[in-house]
C-alpha cells in the first residue's frame, strides 16, 4: 500500500510540475541569482603551505646512555621521534601562543566595497584588550565601525543578532567600552589617515579557545610518508599576508620553544651533574686512597708483576735449594770416603759439581798427591825415603782437605737454610694472593666505576652546554607559500548547489501541496482511493484524446463477457452524453449493432444525430410494445431517449425484459444516465450490466468520491472510472 501511496504522490507531483511549471522557472532566477551574488561577494580563499625536516638528535638521556655504553664497549643508544614532534606543534599550547603573538583574535573586514576585504595589517581601527580576558572569554561578538573623515566613529557591538552590548555615535578615539566582564579599546593606526569619506567595517572578536578550534578545522599538519622526517604544514586562509604569516610563525614557535626546552633541560641536567660530580669528587679520592693503603699495607704494586716475580724466584729458590743438597751430599760423601782407612792413599772420585773454589783446589791437589805416590808406589820400595815423605804429606793433607770440606760443608748447609726459609716466605705469599688479588680487584673495581662515572658526567655537562648553541630541530624545507588557484569559494560547486536548491525548492512544495492535495486531480488519485482502475480520461487534448477513447473499445470489444454497459456520473451536474455517443460510434465501427438507453435525458439525439419515434417511457408506460421500441430505426446505433421518464419505472420488470430483447438483438447495449437519483436506482440499472463506467469530475472533493466509489463496489459490479477533467 506504502508503494501504491508513493507512486501516487509522485503522479500528483509530475501533475503539479507541470501545471505550475513557472514556479521553476521563478525559483531558478531568485536562487541562481542569490548563488552568483555569494559567488562574487565571498571573500577568496586559498591554500597555504609549509615544509619542515626533523633533525635526528640524541636527547640527554641517549646520548649519556651512549656514552655510558661507549664506556663498557656495549654499544650506542639515539634518535628521535617525528611523531612527538608533531604532536607539540598540534598542541593547542603552541597554537593558543601564536594567536596571542599575531593578535588572531581579531578579525577586521572591510564592508564599504561590493566584496568583503580582510584587513590584516591594513586595518585603520584596531581593537585591544587584556590577554587573560581573551583566554577567559568563551564566545565572542561584532563590532560594526563607521568612519568619519574627521576622525569620529560610529561603533555597534553586537552581542549576537538581536542584541547590543554597546552603541555610540561621532565618537572620538580612543574609546573604551566593556563587553561583560571585559574590558576594551578602540583606537587608530597609521592606516586611518588613507581613508576617503565614509568608511564601513567589522571586527569580529573571539575568545582564543574559540578561535583555536576555528583555526585547527582549517589547518592540517601530518609527516609525510613512514620513510621521512618531513612535517607538512597546510592552512586556508582569505588573507595572504595573513596565511604566510601563520605557518612561518607556527615554525619559528616551534623550534624557539623546542630550543628554550632543550635549554631548560639542558640547566636542569647541568645543575644535577654538578652537583653529583661535586659528591663524586670525594667518594672517588675515598676510594683512591683504600686502593694506596691496600696497596701499603700489602706491599703490593703490581698483583699481576707480582705474581710473575714470586714464581720465577720460587722456582729459582728451589733450584738453588736442590743444588745445595746436592753439595751437602758430595761433601758427606767425601768426608766419609777420606775418614774410611782403606780409603788412605785412594784419590778422591769426585772432582766435579763442587761450588767450593778452596774445596775443589785441595781436592784437586790431594789428588795429585796420591797420583805422584801411586806412581813413585809402583818403581820404590816401602821404606823409600821419598815414599815415606810422601806418605807423610798426603796424611797431613788429608786432614786439611776433611777440615775444608766441613768447612765449606757449614757455609753450604748455611746456604740452604736461608733458601729454604725464602721458600717458605715465597709459599705463604703466593697463598695470600688470591685473597689479596680479590680485595685489589674490588677497590680496583670501585675506583673505576667512580672514575668512569665522573668522566661520563664530565662528557654530559659539556654534551648539555654544548646545547646553548645548538641548531633548530627543525629545518624549514619550504617555508609558507600559497597556492595561486583559490579553493574557495568554487564557482561549479556555489552554482551547483544553486541549480539544485532552485529545482529542490518548488519540487518540495509541490511535493507538499500534492501530498495534501483534498480534491481529485489526477486517474492515480482515483486508484489509489478506490483501487479500480482508470479506463478513460477526458478533456485532453487532440490527438491523445482520439487514443484513449480507442484504448477504451479495445479493453471493451476484446472482453466477449461485456454485452451491457451502464455509465453512471459522480456529479449530477456533469453531462455524459458527449462521452457515451463517442463509445457507441466506436463500437458500432467494429460492425457491432449498438442499442443505448437513456436512463435519464442527457441529449444523446443531438449528439448522435438520431430521432426515434418511441421513448422509454413511452414503453414502460405501455404506450408502445417490446417489438416496436427495441426494433429500432438504425442499423448500427439504436438510440431509445429517455423521454418524460419516471425514474422510479426503471425498477419494473418491463425494464428488465427491455434490456433482454436488446441484448439478443443487439452486439452491445449502452444504459446512460447521470445519478440516477442519487444512487437510489443505480442498483436496478446495474443489475441489468456487466460493467459499470462510472465518470468522476477532476476537482471533485475525495470525501465525496469515497462515497460514490462506496455505493459502486455494494453493487458487486466490475466497475472502471472515467476522469472528466476541466
């Protein structure tokens, strides 16, 4: 039904398009001219741009990790991010200073030419208040300026469109005026002197909260792709001066402020350092001093040298100690082999490995001895004076060389002793160094730590002085430039929008009006109250006429169950007769015999060019027979006017034996009337029908259609509808 409902209103809107098609064309030319007045009026506005690259640097905090690292050889630790960088020069902070810095606050506008002027910089008035009162202030308001030649001012402030904050007339400047709870002040610049005649302008006036949010939906800052450090910087604006001036101050805010934090930091970190190198200084002489009593109370310079010197000299003690036992032995053995009686006159077999120089000689000469007498022994006799001699001087010798090996045999054990005692010192020393080496490395240890330390802080008090004369972190690429085609006001899209907005307008209203349309207009109307179809409309023009009454015998010839039609009228006032002569010459063309029937006088004889001698009421009064009125005096169309009929005969069986006759006689019978009465006899009529052809006047209230189209469906008739429009 909501289909139905909704094609309906469409037809109706077409129905309407084209009966007020002027409102069309009057909305195009107030619309389109409202459009191209904007178009010309509207200030221009263009894109501006900016480019800056983000330095890589090393915070403090990287660079000291740095070179904590460099210190233990584990590496480096740096960089930076572009996206925090872009999120300071996002921050409202930064936009909030840059409003305060070019007075953005303010917006002055030139109103004394066709198109508005923004006077940025040119401005003969200005406006100023106190800064904390603009960061307070939430709303905002116009000021409206006329000025005088002679220095005096009109001045309106408007607080919204109906109300006045405050107003005055030839004003001198400067004035001050308050605007709720703030104060401000108008007053002339050096631009008041150009100014010819009377001169109209507005300053409109924002919080700075306000004119932040007014300025972030116009700005549009973003890093340009994943693999740069480039920041681009977009902005519209309707002033050039102004556009240019608002990115190149955005970027000079951003790297002083990024330059004074570096500082700020840079001082902070300074300080601390200082005064942790000032701690430092005393806990490293502290340690410094443990590792010289550690190394004066161990007697130790070098653990390492140390250790080195200890081994070599123990291995080289116990050398001397095993060549010494050695000596102990030999003299043993030569102090036994001389005291041995057989031994007496036998030479002393061991001459070699004496350390002794007076051992070795007196062995080497009591030898010689016993040689000379082992070969005086083999030619002399035993009581030989020489051997004898001889004898006697190996025995006294012998007693020398025993008393010079115990001698050298006291000086050797002496040797060996002191030997053996170093050993013992040089083992006790080589076990205390494990110990000792470990308390070196912690103090050793601790001392470096501290050292390292305080160099590493000495790098980052000067990596953060260094800071002071450190470059922007961001260079500027591009500064701001401008696009030179404006972006707005775009002419297609302003005209577009006009073209649209001019055919929308009357569309609507017609839309409503057709929605809420009382009366019957157009066949969709009919259907969609009713539900039955549309078969005919009348009143149109030549030759769409001609068609729909040929549309209509085609739907009735082709139907073999049609024989009978009855035309029956919504308004007693409309006159089928014209309607119904055009159906039964169209009929009857087919070669089919057509009889109609005047239920009531609608003049059909005139439009049919048709007189009979009998009437239907002569019938139904029994003034003529059945044969004689149904027999007719034409071959195609029968015509049987109404006569002086009374309606209420049409409810007599002769009526009904009529249309029987007629319709055995005859391919097609008409019946034709207007109301008939009211309805009250349209039941009888139709009974007699297969179809009823019931015609609605255009105009016709849709109250008064219901009712009709009510009695129609009680007669359980098919029914089809005739719209007669005016």
């Amino acid at each position: 039904m909501n289909t139905n409902s909704d094609k309906i209103d469409f037809s109706r809107t077409i129905y309407e398009i084209r009966k007020h098609w002027r409102y069309f064309l009057i909305s195009f030319i107030v619309v389109m001219g409202i459009a191209v007045f904007y178009w010309q009026k509207k200030s221009k506005v263009y894109a501006f741009h900016a480019e800056m690259l983000i330095e890589q640097t090393e915070g403090p905090a990287a660079g000291g990790m740095m070179a904590m690292m460099k210190s233990f050889s584990m590496g480096s630790l740096g960089g930076g991010s572009v996206d925090d960088e872009l999120v300071v020069l996002k921050s409202r902070s930064l936009l909030n200073q840059l409003i305060a810095e070019l007075d953005l606050n303010y917006n002055y506008i030139d109103k004394s030419s066709f198109r508005d002027k923004n006077l940025y910089r040119e401005t003969p008035v200005k406006i100023s208040a106190d800064r904390a009162s603009l960061d307070k202030m939430l709303d905002g308001f116009t000021v409206k300026l006329t000025l005088h030649p002679d220095g005096t001012v009109d001045a309106t402030v408007k607080d919204g469109i109906f109300s006045t904050a405050f107003e005055g007339k030839n004003l001198q400047l400067p004035v001050d005026f308050k605007y709720g709870d703030n104060s401000f002040r108008l007053e002339k610049t050096p631009f008041f002197k150009k100014i010819k005649g009377n001169f109209d302008m507005e300053i409109e006036v924002e919080g700075t909260q306000k004119t932040a949010e007014t300025m972030e939906k116009v700005a549009d800052d973003y890093v340009e792709s994943l693999k740069t450090n480039v920041i681009l910087l977009n902005y519209e604006d309707d002033n050039i001066a102004r556009g240019h001036d608002i990115l190149n101050t955005k970027l000079r805010i951003f790297n002083e402020r990024r330059l004074e934090e570096e500082k700020q930091k840079a001082n902070r970190e300074i300080s601390f350092i200082d005064d942790r190198l000032q701690t430092l200084i005393g806990q490293l002489a502290d340690s410094e001093k443990k590792l010289e009593e550690f190394k004066t109370v161990n007697d130790v310079t070098d653990l390492k040298t140390e250790a080195k010197v200890l081994l070599e000299q123990t291995s080289a003690n116990k050398a001397s100690i095993v060549g010494l036992q050695t000596q102990l032995a030999i003299f043993d053995m030569i102090c036994e082999f001389l005291d041995n009686p057989e031994n007496r006159y036998s030479m002393i077999p061991v001459t070699s490995g004496q350390d002794y120089e007076s051992a070795a000689k007196s062995i080497e000469s009591y030898n010689q001895l016993i040689l000379e007498r082992m070969k005086l022994d083999m030619s002399a006799k035993r009581d030989n004076k020489a051997l004898l001699s001889l004898n006697k001087q190996i025995d006294a010798m012998r007693e020398g060389v025993v008393e010079t090996m115990r001698k050298a045999r006291e000086s050797a054990e002496i040797a060996y002793n002191d030997f053996v005692r170093e050993d013992g010192k040089y083992a006790v020393r080589l076990r205390k160094l494990p110990a000792h080496e470990r308390q070196y490395l912690n103090l050793f240890r601790d001392q470096q730590i501290k050292n390292n330390l305080y160099v590493f802080l000495l790098e980052q008090r000067e990596s953060n002085a260094l800071k002071f004369g450190a470059s922007p972190i961001g260079r500027i690429v591009d500064p701001a430039y401008n696009d030179v085609k404006k972006i707005a006001p775009k002419g297609s899209v302003i005209l577009g929008l006009g073209f649209i907005i001019s055919i929308l307008i009357p569309l609507l209203i017609l839309m409503i009006k057709a929605i809420r349309m009382k009366r019957i207009a157009i066949s969709n109307d009919i259907e969609n109250l009713s539900g039955m179809p549309v078969v005919l409309e009348t009143g149109l023009e030549e030759p769409a006429q001609a068609t729909a009454f040929k549309h209509l015998r085609s739907r009735l010839t082709t139907n073999k169950e049609i024989k009978t039609i009855t035309f029956a009228t919504q308004s007693e006032h409309y006159d089928t007769a014209e309607t119904v002569a055009e159906v039964a010459r169209l009929v009857s063309e087919t070669a089919r015999k057509v009889a109609v029937v005047e239920a009531e006088d609608i003049n059909l004889s005139k439009q049919l060019k048709a007189n009979s001698s009998h009437s239907l009421s002569d019938y139904l009064c029994g003034k003529t027979s059945l044969e004689e009125i149904s027999a007719g005096n034409r071959q195609e169309i029968n015509l049987i006017p109404a006569g002086n009929n009374e309606p209420g005969l049409l409810l007599s069986d002769s009526f009904a034996k009529l249309i029987d006759r007629l319709k055995g006689t005859h391919d097609f019978v008409i019946i034709c009337g207007r109301t008939f009465d009211s309805f009250s006899l349209l039941p009888a009529v139709a009974s007699q029908s297969d179809r009823i052809l019931a015609t609605v006047e255009s105009g016709v209230k849709k109250t008064d259609f219901k009712k009709f189209d009510q009695a129609l469906k009680e007669l359980d008739k098919p029914t089809g509808y005739i719209l007669a429009k005016r």
